[in-house]
C-alpha cells in the first residue's frame, strides 16, 4: 500500500466551503505582515479571524508554539561531562518532532537538546534558552496559553525577556516561585530546568499527560527525553523487559504510567513533577488533581458549556500557521469544528473514510459531509483501506511502546496528510471523558446494582453471555454483554477494569509459557487502578470510570498514541476538551446531567441543540476505529497467521502456540469476539522485532 497522501485523500467541496481568491491552502484572505528583529519579513495568511482588531493581530503574532521534542543528561559526578555525540544522538533520534531547528547545552556534567518545529516565533524561538545570568535554563515543549498575563506580572517584578516567546516565561516564574511555577501555567507541555545554583533538574509534565515525557535514572545520573527512541539511541537505557508492564499492556491494549515496558525507565505522570539532585536522587510530587468536591449544576448549564468549550477552542487556535481540524463525523469533533466555524471563518477539515469488510458499520462520512456543509467547511477525505501490512513497522516504531489501540491506523494516515499542509491540526479528543460519552459509562451506573446480584447469579449470567456466538458483520452487541456481564468483587475500580480489559487474567495466565507470570507482581492493572482510586478519594460510580479513564485510558492510550502518531509528521495535535480550565468547571457537575441511564453524553447534546445537525445528536457512538474485527476475519488474515505463526510465537517464547491459535479459530469462527487480544499480539510481535529483536539501536526514520 502506498502511503503517498495524493493517493490516499480527495476534496469534497460543499456550497459555500470554497474561497475565490488563490491562497495558500487552508489560508484566510486576509494578509498579517510577520515581525523579526524590528524587520517586516514576510507575509502570512492567517486563518483565524478574532475579534478585536490590531490587539487581536498582535495576539496572534506573539503567541508561541514551541511543538518540539526534548532531551538531556545530567551525571552526577561533576568530573564527568556529557558526550556531545550522545547529545547529537539523541537529538537526531526525535528529529521528527522538529524538522525545523536544533539547539544543545553542554556545560560539563549537564546537556539539555531539543528539536523544533517552528509554529510562530519563527525569528526568536531557539532553545535552550537561559535566564539574566545564565545560571538556569530550560527546555521546553508545548505551549501555554496564559503566559501573557503571567510575562506582564514578571516584566512589573523587574525581569528581563529577550524573547516574545512562553518558554523563557516558564523559566523567569521558576525564578519567582521555584518547582511550584507548574500550577500557573494553562497548556500542553513538557520542560526540564537545570538550575547551576541548587543543581537540580525539574522536570514537569502538563496536568493531562498530552506531552510525554520519559525518565531513565540510574548511579550515574539521569536521562530524560520526550520520547523512548532518544534514550535507546545514546545507550541511556537497555531493553530488559518489564513483565509487570507489558502485562497489563495485555490488559488493556497500553501500558499506564508511570510504566513502560523496559526495566529503569519511567514515565512521568500527568499532573507530576520531578526534582532530582546528585546527592538526593529523584523526588515526584503531585500537583494537580480532578476536582474532588461535587457542584450543584447552575440553572443555565446548557449555555454556560457552550460558553466554556468556545472559549477553550479559542485559546487553541491562536497560532501564525495554519490551522486544520480532524473531523470524525462524531461528536466532539463535530462540536470543535462548529465552534471554530462560529467564531471565525470554516476550516479545513479532515475525515476518515473505510473500505473493506464491515466498513459500513465503521464509517461517519455521511456525518461529517452534513456538518461541512452546514458551516461551508472545506472537507478532505482520507481513504483507509484493510491492505496495512506496510504500516504496523512504521507505526509502531512512532509509538516507542507496544500500542494495541486500532485507531492506530486511521490516525496514522489522517496526521500524514493533515501533516503534509498543515502544521497544526485540533481533534475533538477528550470529550468522552468530560461529557461521560463511552458506552461503559453506562455500565458503571448500571453496574452499580449489577453489583448488588448474588455472586453466584452475576457466574451464572457470565457464563450464559459466554454460549452467545458473534453475529455476522461487525457488530459488536454480543462483546458487550459480555464485558457487563463479567463477574467482579463489586469495587469501582474493578468494575471498571471489567469493561476495558482485552485479556481476563485467567485468559493470560493460560496465554503465558510456563514460568513466565510467576514472576510478576500480583494485581496487574487491577492494582494500579485501585491506587489510583484510593488517591482520590475512593469516588463510587460514574465519578471513579470517569477519574480512571482521565488517569489511565485518556493519558496513556489517546493522548499518548495522538501525540506520537502526529508528531512522526511533524503535526501538532491541539485538544480542546482537555484543558484545565474547561475540565475543573465540567468534571464536578452532577452524574446525573452528564449522562441518562440510556444515553451518553446528554449534556453536551443538549447544549449543542442548533449547532449540530440532529443526525448528529442521535448517531450511535462509533469510536475512531475501523472495522478492525471484520479485517482480522477477512483482508487481514493472511498477516495476523504470519505474524502469530507457531515458529514465530517459538522465537519469541513468551506465549503458548496452541492458545493463540485457539484464539484465531475462535475469532475467525465468531464463537468470541477475540479483537482486542489478536491486535495486542500482533502488535507486541511487531513492536518486539523493532525494539527488542534489533540488534543496533532502534533506526531512526
């Protein structure tokens, strides 16, 4: 299959989605003039248009966007600096994330790197960047949406800028406040500070976990990078395998932080930040939590969600580049495009079409073509065809760790051809974990008295739900009677873990060779989501899914997956529905607004009554997967056989040939929907080849 966008999308222009004047694509007819160095540079066509005149064209101009990959190394012996080849190494390994700029520190011990991509700030963007007297500096990756008002504050306390950019702005309020700097900033981000007077590292991550960020200590000191490549590529990190991880990457189709799947290297949680010190080590603190305490919902909270989410869409459109959008045909995307369409002139958006078996089912087209032209959107159609064997490597070489998630595919080639006009794209990611839009949502309110059943009567349904076979097509009803119908102690968390496991643990103990689960830790997933509970409180209900699914789900499968699928295009991903200020006025309204008990997302539905079209406030939830079942029954056979062979499964000796070939008849059989653990295998096998097999450090693309 070729990959080449021309070949994988088409135009589909709607009344009114089509400008007369010949402009770059996707661009506004209206020229902003670009400002360097106290020189008119060039011209720019800029997208969004606000109100608010000249201020609003300042605005835009100084607003950064830093979208890069970062790295460094600190040793703890004084006497032992970096190798400025591991720097280079390192750099070259996430040259991906930013094709446009490179910048290094090396002071003895320490070096700090990143790689940009140039969004705005085109002149005055380089990094590392240092404070007035040299004494700390930074690395940064993201973008803060506040950080005018927070350089104003800074600027009146007497500190100096030499840039129009957030980053040194981080830096100076680390200046003023310390470690705690963190909780001012409203963005996406990733950074590290070296400061020569205390010497420590701080490394920070965004409250969401939408920018990685990898961590590898050890007697020599630490390592950081935003991706796992750049670690291996230096010889930072070796390639023992973590079972307990990739254990419950069996589990759930991903491995939650702070976890991955090598033995010493860490990832650092959302919300999270990292002090470490030669003689001290590291220390992690918490900085940010979900809300805990429940708010009565106000009067007119139909209203007040529009107003919140068209606020957010606004702060994450501000850019000097174009824009695009990803536009599913479900929901939240729907629900970002309308409001940036309101707010300034219809974007360019781009959505997914399916071939092949079971593509009906899969496929909102027809959706996303009403809402285009509703709002006289520009709409680009990307086809995505079964024929993906000549992806998986690329793919999973992008995602560093074995990722099961089947909307790999479509946002592969949704971010290659968004990628190859755009440099920004915003997703309506994050709206099924605010609005309560996924169908275990539902489960969990009637899980409760589920739960409540005889323990007997919920084996005895089980067991029942087991007889079903799987329907003809690619529907997926039976699967989930099943996955309500799994019998659990009656405990949130577990509940919870009930609904989204690929792989029960009976299931993987028989898939395992003899002696490989005795030595990992008792619990899995289960564990970690019960710490993650308690942490908060023990919630019960809706409040614990939708908390587990920020936590764990959202950070560690979508956000991670978006984040590195894009970026191998040098995109950046913005997500409207996942920001701070929006999430701490929605997450504490009542359960019973959010959601009814036969229906996802009832008030964003209600709030978006004459926005969307009413197809779209009654369509089905569908997921930005294809028919990735239908697929490994049909077009995808002959790979998933290779891939899962006897000899092959023998080489890597870590599963029971004849288990996995039980689980292809049963699939290919539809005596069981067996999906989620066939794409785990065949993606761990993949990711095995390229990162573990590989002899010579992961290659870089």
């Amino acid at each position: 299959m070729t990959c080449s966008t021309a070949n994988l999308s088409r135009d589909v222009t709607p009344p009114g989605g089509t400008s007369s004047v010949p402009v770059p694509p996707g661009m506004r007819t209206w020229p902003i003039l670009l400002r360097a160095r106290n020189a008119w540079v060039g011209v720019v066509y800029s997208r969004v248009a606000w109100t608010g005149g000249a201020r609003a064209a300042s605005l835009l101009l100084q607003t950064p966007a830093l979208m890069c990959g970062i790295v460094g190394i600190v040793h703890s012996d004084p006497a032992h600096p970096v190798s400025p080849a591991a720097m280079r190494q390192m750099c070259e390994a996430i040259r991906h994330r930013g094709p446009d700029d490179e910048g290094v520190h090396l002071d003895g011990p320490v070096g700090l790197g990143m790689r940009r991509l140039s969004i705005i700030d085109l002149a005055g963007g380089h990094q590392p960047i240092f404070n007035e007297d040299r004494s700390a500096v930074i690395v940064f990756n993201g973008e803060i949406y506040n950080y005018q008002e927070l350089r104003r504050g800074l600027v009146a306390r007497g500190h100096t800028f030499v840039t129009q950019g957030d980053t040194e702005t981080i830096l100076h309020l680390y200046e003023e406040e310390g470690p705690e700097c963190v909780s001012r900033l409203r963005g996406m981000f990733a950074f590290a500070i070296w400061d020569a007077k205390a010497r420590t590292l701080l490394l920070a991550r965004d409250r969401f976990g939408i920018k990685p960020l990898y961590v590898a200590t050890a007697p020599w000191g630490v390592a950081f990078a935003s991706e796992l490549k750049a670690l291996h590529a230096a010889g930072l990190a070796d390639r023992t395998l973590d079972w307990d991880a990739l254990d419950m990457y069996f589990q759930l189709g991903y491995i939650p932080a702070p976890a991955t799947p090598f033995a010493g290297v860490t990832k650092l949680e959302p919300g999270h930040t990292a002090l470490w010190h030669a003689r001290r080590g590291v220390s992690t603190r918490q900085y940010w939590d979900l809300p805990r305490e429940r708010v009565s919902a106000p009067r007119d909270a139909d209203a007040r969600v529009r107003e919140w989410l068209d606020e957010s869409v606004r702060a994450h459109l501000v850019s000097d580049v174009p824009v695009a959008a990803f536009l599913s045909g479900g929901l939240d995307s729907s629900a970002v495009v309308a409001s940036w369409a309101l707010a300034s002139d219809a974007p360019h958006a781009f959505t997914a079409r399916y071939y092949g078996s079971g593509a009906a089912s899969a496929n909102e087209t027809d959706l996303a073509r009403r809402l285009a032209a509703r709002y006289g959107v520009k709409l680009t159609e990307v086809d995505i065809h079964p024929d993906v064997r000549d992806l998986l490597e690329p793919i999973t070489h992008a995602l560093d760790e074995p990722h099961a998630d089947q909307s790999a595919v479509p946002t592969w080639l949704l971010s290659q051809a968004v990628g190859a006009s755009y440099k920004v794209a915003l997703t309506g990611i994050g709206g099924d974990e605010l609005f309560a839009g996924y169908r275990r949502h539902i489960g969990l309110l009637a899980g409760e008295r589920y739960a409540r059943l005889p323990h007997a009567v919920q084996r005895g349904l089980s067991g029942l739900a087991n007889l079903l076979r799987e329907p003809s097509g690619a529907s997926l009803a039976v699967d989930r009677v099943k996955r309500f119908l799994r019998p659990g102690n009656g405990s949130a968390p577990d509940r919870f873990l009930g609904y989204v496991t690929r792989c029960t643990d009976g299931d993987r103990r028989a898939l395992y060779v003899d002696g490989l689960h005795e030595g990992m830790r008792d619990g899995g997933a289960s564990a970690r989501f019960r710490e993650l509970h308690q942490r908060h409180g023990a919630p019960a209900g809706l409040e614990a899914g939708l908390y587990l699914d920020y936590k764990t789900f959202l950070a560690d499968d979508v956000l991670a997956l978006s984040d590195r699928l894009a970026m191998a295009h040098s995109l950046e991903i913005r997500v409207p529905f996942v920001d701070h200020v929006l999430v701490e006025r929605v997450f504490p309204l009542p359960d019973r607004i959010k959601i009814g008990w036969w229906q996802n997302k009832r008030l964003l539905k209600r709030a978006l009554r004459g926005r969307l079209p009413p197809q779209h406030l009654r369509a089905p939830k569908r997921g930005f997967v294809g028919p990735t079942a239908e697929w490994l029954r049909h077009e995808l056979r002959g790979v998933i056989e290779d891939e899962l062979a006897p000899d092959r499964l023998q080489r890597l000796g870590y599963f029971d040939p004849t288990v996995v070939r039980g689980l292809l008849d049963d699939h290919f059989a539809r005596r069981h929907n067996r999906e989620g653990i066939l794409w785990g295998l065949l993606c761990f096998s993949v990711w095995h080849r390229l990162y573990v097999e590989a002899t010579a450090a992961v290659p870089v693309p």
